[in-house]
C-alpha cells in the first residue's frame, strides 16, 4: 500500500513517517513537500525517509508524479498564521483543491484530510471559513473522504508545546478564561496513528470525525501537567488568569 502524506515536514507529518513504519512496515510512505529545504528537513530527522518527493499545487504533473500508485493520501498542507508569501486562500484552500483535482486523475482511493475544530465555511474568521471550504471542497468532489478535526496538538515539534514552554519560562504564565475553561489536548502520535488507520477502505467513510484527548481538564490545574512535562523547575512559575472581555 502507498501512502501520501502532503505537508509532511510538519509536526504531524513527522509523527506520520514516525509511527508508520511501525504499525505497518509492508506500506510505502512517501514525504510530499514544497520545497528543497523541507526535504533536507525531513531526511535529517527521519532516517527511514527515503520516499520524499518535491511538489507544488501550482503544477498538476508534480502531483500525479507523486501520487501515482497511491491507495490514499493525508493532506496535512495548511498553515495557521498568514504570511507575505502564503495566505489562508492559498494554503488552505488551493492546496486542497489541487489534491482534489489530482485524485479524480490518479483514481487513488481515499483522502485523509486533517481540519480544524471549529471549520465552518460560514465563519466570520477567515482561517475557520478557509479550513470550513476545503472541507467543503472534498465532500463535493464525490471521493471517499475520512475527515478528521483536531484540538490543540502536543508532543515533539508541535506549536502548542512550543507555546506551553515559552509561556511556563517566565515568572508568569497566563491563564486564559481565568483557568476555568476545558482542554482535551491531542498527542501528535495519537493523531498520526489514527490518520494513518483512517487510510485503510473499510474505516468510516465520507465523514468528519473530531480527534480529542480521551479526558478534558481545567487550565488551572495545568501547573501539575506541566510540572509532569517539564520537571519540577516549573512548579515556580505563578499563574496570571485572564478573564475574556
């Protein structure tokens, strides 16, 4: 079986090429990536990495090179922040139009796409709206399509833990809400290994399915979850609530 994972230098992909050997060394995993330093990216951290493939939505040739042969694809490309050189339109939705476009060429079996919690094509916030119409996009292309919404993600090279830490560094850590609000973080390997099963034909189909962390609990009580992460040291930060206007 070929597995295509799209945007695999992220946090998520990186956990996909990870666990996948793992789970099923039979399969081919093959890194689709936009850029020559994403690549390097990922052949200095994965060392099985030996299908990574250079790609642009841009280029339909480049995407049918990639995905020929392929049983299924995890479309992971998207970003969170705007930059000069990649908006929500481009990277959200672009890009899964052209994966799109490439399926209904290549004839592979079934799209992973990865999404937002709170994708909503008619959301005021232009990065729920754009996660909202590429979900929008693979339902109306009549292929077989397992979607997955994810909420904060923790683990190795993950923006939330990265987030965590810088906020823990200082004397302060701010506690949005006053602390009171719910979390049901995800492990970034829990969310590659699901991913990965969702390629199989016979796991759900045509549905969107929302990814969490089996029990919630209140940010108040974060001191000790990240006392367990990040050692004792950070037992003295104090914790600043903020209540939401």
């Amino acid at each position: 079986m070929k597995i295509v994972i799209t945007g695999a230098n992220s946090a998520v992909g990186q956990a996909i090429l990870r666990c996948g050997p793992k789970l099923d060394a039979t399969s081919t995993y093959v890194a689709a990536v936009r850029s020559a330093r994403a690549i390097e990216q990922i052949r200095s951290k994965q060392s099985h990495a030996n299908h990574v493939v250079q790609i642009s939505y841009d280029n339909p040739g480049s995407l049918d090179a990639a995905f020929q042969g392929a049983s299924a694809v995890i479309h992971l490309a998207g970003i969170l922040f705007e930059s000069p050189n990649s908006t929500y339109e481009q990277a959200n939705v672009a890009s899964t139009r052209g994966i799109v476009e490439a399926a209904k060429r290549s004839r592979y079996r079934k799209i992973v796409l990865v999404s937002a919690t709170r994708a909503d094509e008619a959301s005021s916030n232009r990065y729920y709206r754009t996660k909202g119409q590429a979900e929008g996009l693979v339902f109306a292309s009549g292929l077989n399509l397992y979607g997955a919404t994810r909420p904060l993600l923790l683990g190795p090279d993950t923006a939330g833990s990265a987030a965590l830490q810088r906020n823990i560094s200082g004397k302060r850590a701010k506690l949005i809400g006053g602390g009171r609000n719910f979390q049901q973080p995800l492990y970034v390997d829990d969310l590659a290994r699901a991913a990965l099963a969702a390629t199989q034909p016979t796991v759900a189909s045509n549905l969107i399915w929302t990814w969490l962390a089996q029990f919630p609990y209140q940010s108040e009580n974060s001191l000790s979850v990240l006392r367990a992460c990040w050692g004792a040291r950070s037992a003295s930060a104090r914790f600043r609530s903020y209540g939401f206007p």
